[in-house]
C-alpha cells in the first residue's frame, strides 16, 4: 500500500506577472522605438524626415519617405501610451503587491504539511 500523497503547493504565478510587465512596457515604449527606428533608417540612408511634410527618400530604388514620415509621426502617440503605461505599471504593481500578501496569508495560515509516519511492521 502507498502511503498518502502530501499536498503540492503551487507556485506564485511570477511568470504571469513577468508576460504582463513586458506587455506593458512594450506598449509603453512602442512609439519611442518607432521614432527611433525611423531616425536610424534615416540617418543610414542619409533622408530628411520631419514632421512638417514628407521628403523624398530612395532607399535601393525605392521611396520610403513617406513611411519614415509615418514612423516619425507616430512618436506623437507617447503622449498617451507613456501616462497609460504608468497607470497601468501602477496597477500591476499594485496588484502584484495585493496578490503577494494574500498567497503568503493562505500559506501560513495552513502550516506545513505533516510528516507522514512510516510504516510499522507487526
């Protein structure tokens, strides 16, 4: 006869809280790096880009001006993305800190598990 399984404690979900702080971030910073990719391209291929209007940009034969003029453009969308990212970051944090202190409650309050006594042999 087996003697009997003790309980597995689950884990605290840090990965989770891991995928959810890297979407945040990733949403936060999207429009800076596509400011910066534009900025590269141009400066690689020696192209204006403003955000007055688009300039021609001839990259192997073709125009990509009026792409770097989008990607530059968009830089524009951090005035929303970067407060959102905080209030979100926030939250998370929040939550994170919530959920902590109630998985450390729960296990306390349960104690260890017992130790199972071996088997005697009459």
């Amino acid at each position: 006869m087996n003697p009997p399984l003790l309980p597995i404690q689950k884990r605290f979900p840090w990965i989770l809280y891991g995928i959810a702080l890297v979407l945040i971030v990733g949403f936060a910073f999207a429009p800076v790096g596509s400011v910066m990719l534009c900025a590269w391209i141009a400066n690689a291929h020696g192209c204006k880009v403003d955000e007055g209007s688009v300039h021609p940009c001839i990259i192997n034969g073709h125009d990509y001006g009026e792409l770097l003029y989008h990607l530059g453009v968009m830089g524009w969308f951090m005035l929303v993305t970067l407060p959102g990212g905080l209030l979100a970051f926030l939250s998370w944090l929040i939550l994170l800190i919530l959920h902590r202190v109630a998985w450390r409650k729960r296990l306390s309050a349960g104690g260890p598990p017992p130790i199972p006594q071996p088997p005697t042999t009459a």
